[in-house]
C-alpha cells in the first residue's frame, strides 16, 4: 500500500511538472518573440514559426507516441521525451540562427509529444478510478499555471536576462523530471506489448495532421483551403485504412463503438475551439478599444488561468464522486453563459464586467476541463490508455487551432489585411462580437455532446 502510493506520488510529481513546462514554453516563448526578431532580424512569416514549428511537431507525433508507450512502455516512452525535451531547450539557449531556433522548436515538439501522451497514460495507470479524477485536476491545473505564469514570467526573463533565458529556465526542470521518474516512479506500463507498430498508418496520421494544422495556420489565404482539403482527404484515407489493419495506431472503433470516448473527445474539441481565441480576442480588445497598456491588459487576462488553476483540482475531485458528465457539462453551460456577455462589450464595457466574465468562464472550463478529461481516460481499457492521452492533447491542439483560424477569418472579412487602427475600430470591434457569436453556437452545441456521452460508472463497474 505504501509503495503505491509512493509510485501515485511520484508519477503526479512527473506529470503534473511536464504538463507545466509544456504551456510555459509556449506562453512565455510568445512574450519573446519581438526580441528574438529584433536579434535575428526574421521577417514576419519566419518569426511566426518560432511558434508554429513547435505545435505541428506535437501535433504530428503525439498519436504515434501514444500508440509506442502502449507497446514498448509509456515510461520509456515518457523518460525520452523528456530528455529530447531538454536537451533540445539547452540547444534553444544557444541558437546562432533563426533556422537553428526554428529546428530547436521542432525538436522541443517531438520530446513534448512523447510526454505528453504517456503522462497521462501513466498517471490513469497508476491511479485507481476513484482517485484519479483528483490527479487529473493537479494535471490540469498545472497547465493553466503554466499558462498564466508564461507570460509573465517570459517577460520578465526577456526584459532581464535576454529571450535565451526563457529556454535555459526549463533545462533543471527538465532534469528534475528525468531523475525523479528514474529513480522514484518504480513499474513499467505497457499494456499492448507484443503488437506491432502500424508504419503506414503512422505516417497518414502525420501527413493530414500536418496539412490540417499548417493549413489552418495560414487562413484565410487560398493556399490554405487547399492544404486543409488536402488534410480532410488524407484523414479520410488514414481512417479508412486504420478501420481495416488489425493492430492500428489509432482505434478508430474507439469513436465508432464508444460513445462515451467519442462524445467526451468532441465536447473537449468544441470547447477548445471555442474558448481558445479568447485571450487573443480580449487582449486586443483592452489594448485598442480600452486603451490599456500591455502589462496592464496582461494582469486582467491572468484571471481566467488562475480561476481554472484554483477549481480544475477540486472539478477533478467532485468527478471521482459524482458522474462526470453532469459536472463538465454544467461547466460547458457555464462557458456558453460568458460566451455570451463577452458578444455583447462594446466602448463602454467596464473592466470589472471583463474581470468578472473572465472569472465565470475559467469556473465554467475548470468544471468541464477535469472531468471531461476523467472521462475520456476512464472509458477505455488499458492497453488503449496512450491512444486516448493522445487523443486528449491532440483535440485540445486541433481545437486551438481551429479557434484561431476562426478569428482569423473573421478579421479577414470584416477588416482586410489593414492594421487595426483608430479608423476601423467600429469594425474590429464588430469582428470581436461576431467571433463571440460563433463560440457561443459552438460551446452550445458542445452542450450537447458533453450531456449525451452516456454514464463513467456504469463504463467502469462493468
């Protein structure tokens, strides 16, 4: 007993650090960016895949990982990642180039996609079904402290010490992990042992995933409509030749015959694409319309990851005891509600009413975020647990993107390619109400997916 609970310790310390680092790379990375441009003198296209290089590198492996943890061992797998993880931000502090930082990106993916997918699995594996709501809240939680803690922190790393300094910071982090799950996560999991790695199947997955994200990265040009029907048809193809190989690397009859992993997996794509772009929407909207200055606008926003970083523990807690389904979809519910009041600001809108809006949307996600996840991770067998982690990161990527592709577009309609000056404020601000719009018919959509999944308990007594 106590060696378990030795283990559960240890592989939450591990998870819930690596679910950190992720986010805060990220964050605070974007905080960097204007200095690194400054350095290294990249024009805009090669600045914006500092951040994109990094997403389609998780993007792209994240399946595949999972499905190798499964096999070979998701604490290999996990101590690997790691490693990749680190070494790669050691080689990030060090960048000479632009085309060397892009490629440290690229690297830093591919070590968070193996992590990422196993961290979850292992953490499901370790925990017994009435306590790992619970973990799963810390794991969240720690995503959205990283998230908030990102840009701050970049900034103040950046202002002090250079933008290097942002990839140096993670390196003992890194470290750490590795020599805790080395030396205190005892066991080894891998529950599908014995299969072979579907190749083919792996390498379709990687191809539409890459088509359907950097295509959604370059909305709304008409080369991305192509990539992205380019995406669709490979999907298509990686299905139908997943539904027909005895071992895939991805159980497509995990969506097709359970409805409890499919409808779980959908709201959390829903619910991502629809809140994803809010930070992004509401940071401009301070600074243009409101007139606040960046640190300013930077200090309102951290509201929302904080709520969710207090109540995603507590969220995961209350799903170990009460059905799931009612509490994310409570939260979703919740969402729609801040959806709505944030479609209808407008010049004279308040701050307080955004802080206060901003509060009701992280205890809305915070409600669905760790129970959904709970879910999903709760309603497959063990040998599919990297597969449905990998599917967890791999909604909550595809919804981000599909969240800011979805802003785009709208600028693109209501703006054009101009800047956002004093002269068209009328019609960013029209942008924003209408952005907001679509968000709030998706998250009410999501309602439904979230309510109709079906019941965790009955799933897990049988």
């Amino acid at each position: 007993m106590t060696d378990n609970r030795s283990q559960e310790k240890s592989a939450l310390f591990v998870a819930t650090l690596t679910s950190f680092m992720g986010p805060f790379i990220i964050s605070s990375v974007n905080v960097a960016l204007p200095a690194i441009q400054k350095e290294f003198a990249a024009d805009a296209v090669v600045l914006s895949w500092v951040a994109t290089a990094l997403l389609l590198a998780v993007a792209v492996f994240l399946i595949p990982m999972g499905k190798i943890g499964d096999i070979y061992g998701r604490k290999k797998v996990f101590t690997w990642g790691l490693a990749v993880y680190t070494l790669a931000s050691l080689m990030g502090a060090f960048s000479v180039s632009m085309p060397m930082l892009i490629a440290v990106r690229v690297f830093q993916g591919f070590g968070a996609a193996m992590f990422v997918t196993t961290g979850m699995a292992i953490l499901t594996s370790v925990f017994p079904p009435n306590r790992r709501g619970r973990a799963i809240g810390f794991y969240v939680a720690a995503v959205y402290i990283g998230l908030s803690v990102g840009p701050f922190a970049g900034g103040l790393l950046t202002q002090y010490l250079g933008w290097r300094s942002i990839f140096a910071v993670v390196v003992p982090f890194g470290i750490a992990s590795v020599w805790v799950t080395l030396t205190y996560l005892k066991g080894e999991w891998a529950d599908a042992r014995g299969e072979k790695l579907d190749v083919p199947g792996s390498l379709l997955y990687a191809a539409s995933v890459f088509l359907l994200v950097y295509g959604a990265s370059l909305l709304p040009q008409l080369l991305a409509i192509y990539l992205i029907l380019s995406g669709a048809v490979t999907m298509a193809v990686f299905v139908r030749l997943e539904l027909h190989t005895p071992q895939p690397v991805f159980e497509v009859r995990l969506f097709s015959g359970n409805r409890l992993f499919a409808f779980s997996s959908l709201a959390a794509l829903i619910n991502y694409a629809a809140t994803f772009a809010v930070t992004f929407l509401l940071s401009l909207y301070l600074q243009y319309i409101k007139g606040l200055d960046p640190r300013t606008a930077g200090t309102v926003l951290m509201a929302q990851p904080v709520v969710m970083a207090v109540f995603s523990p507590l969220a995961g807690r209350l799903s170990d005891r009460i059905e799931p389904r009612l509490i994310a979809s409570a939260g979703m519910t919740l969402t729609v509600v801040g959806l709505v009041l944030f479609a209808l600001v407008g010049t004279g809108t308040s701050t307080a009413y955004i802080i206060a809006t901003l509060v009701m949307l992280g205890f809305g996600f915070a409600l669905f975020s760790s129970p959904n996840m709970n879910a999903i991770m709760g309603s497959v067998d063990k040998k599919f647990f990297g597969i449905a982690s990998g599917t967890v990161a791999a909604m909550r990527l595809l919804g981000q993107m599909a969240s800011m592709a979805t802003a785009m577009v709208v600028f693109a309609v209501f703006i054009g390619r101009e800047q956002i000056t004093p002269a068209n404020y009328d019609l960013f601000l029209k942008s924003v109400k209408f952005s907001f719009g679509i968000f709030t018919v998706l998250c009410t959509i999501g309602i439904f997916f979230s309510f109709s999944r079906g019941e965790l308990r009955n799933k897990t007594d049988s």
